[in-house]
C-alpha cells in the first residue's frame, strides 16, 4: 500500500462547441423563429422543452443562452409592492452532535 492515494479527476469539457453542437443550436433557432408569434410573449412550450434536452446534454451554447435567459427575466422588486413574508418560524426540537453516518449504540 502506498502513502500517496491517485485521485482520479473528471475530464473537464472545453467551452466551446463541436461542430455537432453548433449543428443542434442551428436547429434549435430555426424552430424557436418558427413557433415564435413575434409579440415577445412567453416561450413556447416545445421550445422550452428542447432547450431543456439540449442543456441536459450538455451543449455549451445552450447553457450559456438558459443562464443569460434567468438573467433577463430577472425583476426587483417594485416600490409599491410588498415583500415576501417571512419565512415560518421552527422550534429546534433536538439536535444531534456528532458524525451523520454512524449509528449510534
């Protein structure tokens, strides 16, 4: 046995896009213009849903496009309106010291 233990690391993916995943953005924009009304309403539910596949498949494009998307659909809160209760108050029953996976005798 020896004193230093490997560590094995997850292959980390480049930024940028293959070719394949640029091929499956090009697709994507053309049916997000063509079920798009052209009122900047909502995003269509078949749109939402294959952004969603492309993004679980990991296409950097996509990822990007969701995360700028959150951001913009972001909204402060107005002077008018009123904020968020506050969350409900919780008694502390019993608490527990010590390591979560061993059993106790």
């Amino acid at each position: 046995m020896s004193l230093v233990t490997k560590v094995r690391l997850p292959k980390l993916r480049l930024p940028e896009a293959t070719p394949k995943e640029h091929e499956a953005w090009a697709s994507f924009v053309a049916l997000a213009t063509e079920q798009s009304s052209g009122d900047g309403g909502p995003m269509p539910a078949i749109v939402s849903a294959e952004l969603e596949r492309l993004c679980s498949r990991g296409n950097p494009i996509a990822l990007r496009f969701r995360e700028r998307l959150s951001i913009a659909q972001f909204q402060p809160r107005k002077v008018d309106e009123a904020p968020a209760p506050p969350p409900v108050k919780r008694r502390i029953s019993m608490v527990k010291w010590g390591n979560p996976g061993k059993k106790s005798t």
